[in-house]
C-alpha cells in the first residue's frame, strides 16, 4: 500500500508498507529506499535488510520469507526491480507502458497491475506468459492474488462504475468467471490462504461479502457499519481462514469470523426458542430483498480502536509465538500488536508499538496512550476519589503544601481548612442564586394576604391557568 505523501524536507518517510503473502514479514518503502522486518516475535522487531540503493520506493513486495524482492520507485515508475537481497544482486527488470500501481507473487506468479492492464508473469524465470488488455480503468491498481499456487487465482475489477468481479485462472491463463458482488465500483478484494473464498467490499465500505471460488457464490455478508461510509484500504484471512480482518480510514478496525461456513450446524431442539428462530428465519422470505439481506448480516466479532484517524493503515492476522496476534501498520510509520481472544471476540488488547523508521524499539510513553481506558470498579473510582489530586488538575488556591519540619497533623489541618473554605464558598454561591430565584418568583406570583391558599404556590413561575392568588389585575 501506498502511503500519503510527505512534505519536502522529511528524512526516511514511510512512502508504502505491504505484509508478504503468509504475514510473516513486513516490508516498508521510504524516500530513501526500503527495509524489511520479521514478524516472529512480539517484543523485538528485528530488521532483516535495508536498502539505501533506490529512493522514492512506493511499492515493494517481498516472496513469502526467501531473498527475491520486487522494487518500485517514483524515479521510474514505469519500471520493475527484481532483486536477491541477500546477494545484493538484481536479478532482472521490466519496464511498462504506463506508472506500475500495484504488484502481487506468489510461488508461481508474478502480476504487474497497471491502471489498463495486467501482465502475468512466470517467477521462476520471469517469462512474460499474459497480457490482460483493455481492462475497466483501475487507478488504484486493485486485484488480489492467490497465493495458493496450485491455482493463483487473480481477481481484479470487472467495471468501473459497479462492483463486477472479473476472475481470471493465472495457471491455465483463462477467465474463470464473473461475479455481481457490489451495486457501486469495489475498493478491496482478498484470497483466503486456499484460494478457496474470495472477500470483498465497495467504495461505500459497509457491507463486506464472502464469495465461494472458482464457483463465485456467495457464502455469507458481514456489515460495517451503518452510520457512515469509509474507504477500506485492507482485507485479509487469517491463514486459517476462521477470521476476516478489515480496516479503514477511520479509528476502528473489524474483525469477522467465519467458522460457521465450515462447520455444519447441528438441527435446533425441539425447544420454544428454536421454534421462534425458525418462524423468524421464515418471515424474512416474505420480507424485500434489501431489508432481509441486512436482518441476515454478521456483526464484528472483535474490534480495536485505533488512537488515530483518517490514516492510512493495513492489518494483518498472525500466529505469533503460538497466540494469534492483530497486526496494524500505520502510515506514520507504527507498528501496533494486539492479542485477539478467538473464543470471546471483543476489544482486542494493545501489547505492543513499534516504531518503523526509528530504532524499531518500542516507544513506551505512547503505548499507554494507545490502550482504551479500563472500566473501573465503585471501590476504586471511590478510592481515587479521595487521593489528593495533582498541582496540574488542581486550582492554586486548593493546592495542599508542605512545609519543611511540618508533621502529618498540621498537614491534615491545613488540607481540612482549605476544603472548608472552599466548600463555603461555594455554597454561598448557590445561597446566592436561591435566593435571586425566590426574589424572581415572588414577582411572578406574589404571596401576599390576599392569597386564598394555606399553603405556598409551588417552587415554579404561576401560569395564569395554574395560578391560585387572587391578586387584583
């Protein structure tokens, strides 16, 4: 993914990020070249390579965890880069009619996406076997990839003004089929490790689908959100294919689970609740297409609240030291690791921040911020309640202090007396206002002898209707 471009003047800014195909490596381009990281542990990220060669890098995609590394820079947008970078040796480059927009591997395939074709490359040698020509205009460089090579499934839009899915069988080069997945053009598509299911969402980025391949049925539908349309920028399976991530422009990241598309429910007992389950699924036959699709959509089953908006990012779904991990990369240049609970869903827990362009060390003054705040108990709300709180949230004038050679007595006097004056205070200035209110009432209803009443007229401005003086107009 490409990131939002930097003003002048701004050393080793992050210009693209891309996770490689199993979400093992992480690599990221900057104005000044290109690095890559490991992903295997937690609480260390160790660079595997940095690259100062080319600058202005705005696509670099790395094959599973090998040495071969594919380069793109703004110098020469036009061109492909393939490189040993443990040899430090290129082993070849392409060049295209137009700017290259995206680039996807895997064992077999090589696709070059450009913004009115695709070109299909064999990776073992690098032979050019097809060119897609005359494709709908497609100025992001969307298409996904399989990175199942026993198939390599290439999706890729098949409109520009609808969301048509065009699938095309990268190992026999032909079409496989077309599928009406959105009614607006698509912004994301994503391959489960399988090539088996193939997720995707539109430009409004509400509704996500899961579709069946090579078949093209759909299988389920998760939604976003209602209340506002979001650009998502990532979709991805975890390698198990139970989880479906997807992250936007805005602070939340979802994540849906999809273990039901493989295991068989079992038939509901002979219960009042099973009963009424099935009433309600029948009713929803009866019910318009659009009104029953959304009483049939999944909900997030975890989510995580970014402390950013508006920012580029791409997630991932990793097994990291045997704990399945939530992976955020952000465009200013952050690296975020969550636990993901897979039985309870939920909030997903902030472990980790790493930071890309610095030491890659993690920057412990921002991890607290990050994490959302902890619901707490009576006792302790109490509790924290009756701590003294500190010069910088505290008035001057309520400020306890502490002389040398005072002993806790005098200090407990002094902080009695300061509340006292305090407390005082303000309650002369709500007697204060009492009593302009009482003044104001008597002027709207006076209470005087010629009051009928034994009892005064309620604390509230007498309306005529309402009113029980006889006061003389």
């Amino acid at each position: 993914m490409e990131a939002a471009a930097e003003g002048p003047g701004a050393p080793a800014a992050l210009s693209c990020f891309s996770y490689n195909q199993d979400c093992t490596s992480l690599a990221i381009g900057t104005t000044t070249g290109y690095r890559l990281f490991s992903l295997s542990s937690v609480e260390q990220l160790d660079q595997v390579h940095e690259s100062n060669e080319i600058p202005d890098v705005y696509i670099v995609e790395r094959l599973f965890s090998s040495s071969l590394v594919v380069v793109v820079s703004h110098a020469k947008p036009q061109q492909m880069n393939v490189y040993h970078f443990k040899k430090g040796t290129e082993i070849c480059n392409y060049s295209y009619s137009s700017h290259i927009l995206s680039i996807r591997l895997n064992r077999q395939r090589l696709v070059v996406c450009l913004e009115e074709s695709i070109y299909i490359h064999n990776i073992k040698d690098m032979k050019l076997l097809k060119t897609i020509l005359d494709t709908p205009p497609n100025t992001t460089g969307l298409c996904a990839l399989s990175i199942n090579h026993a198939n390599s499934y290439l999706a890729y839009p098949g409109s520009a003004t609808s969301g048509e899915i065009a699938l095309y069988d990268g190992n026999t080069l032909k079409t496989a089929c077309t599928i009406p997945a959105h009614d607006g053009p698509l912004a994301a598509l994503a391959f489960n490790s399988t090539g088996s299911k193939l997720a995707s969402a539109s430009e409004k980025g509400t509704v996500i689908r899961v579709f069946s391949i090579p078949g093209g049925q759909k299988l389920c539908e998760f939604r976003r959100g209602m209340k506002r349309y979001v650009n998502i920028s990532s979709l991805v399976f975890s390698m198990d294919s139970q989880f479906l991530c997807a992250s936007s422009n805005t602070e939340t990241v979802h994540i849906f689970k999809l273990e039901h598309l493989t295991d068989s429910r079992p038939e509901e007992p002979p219960t009042w609740s099973g009963y009424m389950g099935k009433m309600f699924q029948a009713a929803t036959n009866y019910l318009p297409a659009q009104v029953s699709g959304m009483m049939s959509q999944d909900r997030a089953f975890a989510t995580v609240r970014l402390n950013i908006s508006g920012q580029r990012n791409i997630c991932a779904l990793s097994t990291i030291q045997k704990l399945p991990r939530l992976l955020v990369t952000t465009s200013d240049g952050h690296l975020y690791i969550y636990n993901l609970d897979p039985q309870d869903g939920g909030e997903c827990v902030l472990i980790k921040n790493h930071s890309l362009l610095g030491s890659g060390k993690m920057e412990e003054n921002k991890e607290n911020d990050l994490q959302p705040p902890v619901p707490q108990s009576y006792a302790a709300t109490v509790a924290r309640q009756s701590t003294v709180p500190s010069t910088s949230t505290m008035p001057d004038n309520l400020v306890p202090w502490r002389s040398a050679g005072q002993g806790e007595e005098v200090v407990r006097r002094r902080k009695t007396s300061t509340l006292r004056t305090a407390a005082g205070r303000c309650f002369g200035k709500a007697r204060s206002f009492e009593e302009q209110i009482s003044t104001k009432l008597q002027s709207l209803c006076p209470r005087s002898a010629d009051c009928s009443e034994a009892v005064p007229c309620p604390p509230l401005p007498c309306a005529p209707t309402s009113c029980s003086c006889k006061v003389s107009s």
